[in-house]
C-alpha cells in the first residue's frame, strides 16, 4: 500500500487528507479480491488504478487551481471596487 498511498501524492493535499484514507481502504480491498484470483488479477488492478491516480490526481489538481485563481482574480476585483 506504501506505492498507492505515494501515487495519491498526484492528488492536492486537501483533497488526501479528506478522501485518501478511504481511497486506499477501497483499494486494498480490491486488490485484496484481486489477489485471490491471482496473480494476473492482482496485477491488473494495479495497472488500472496507476493512470487512473494519475489522471485523476492531475485533473483534481488543475480544478483546484482554476478555482483558487478564481478566488484570487475575484478578490483582486472586489478590492479594486472597494478602493
């Protein structure tokens, strides 16, 4: 599990330290199924869940940052408004 919980590192940390318990308890019991279909099944879900960490961990990441310029460029508005 040390790898899943390295590959969640794609994710933004909010976004882990909200979901990533669960995210690897939801994984080790797939691979768990996984393994005892064997070998094959264990390494299937393995490469499955890999570009999927990665897509999604990227996708989160750009979410998060779309909305923080968001905020920021609304801030930045609102003080300009202000003044």
């Amino acid at each position: 599990m040390r790898l899943y919980r390295l590959l969640l590192h794609f994710f933004p940390a909010p976004f882990r330290h909200r979901f990533g318990n669960e995210m690897v308890e939801t994984f080790a019991d797939r691979l768990r199924e996984a393994r005892r279909q064997g070998t094959r099944h264990a390494a299937a879900a393995w490469l499955r869940a890999v570009p999927d960490l990665l897509a999604h961990g990227l996708a989160e990441r750009r979410q998060t940052t779309r909305r923080s310029s968001g905020l920021r460029a609304t801030m930045s508005n609102l003080t300009t408004d202000i003044r």
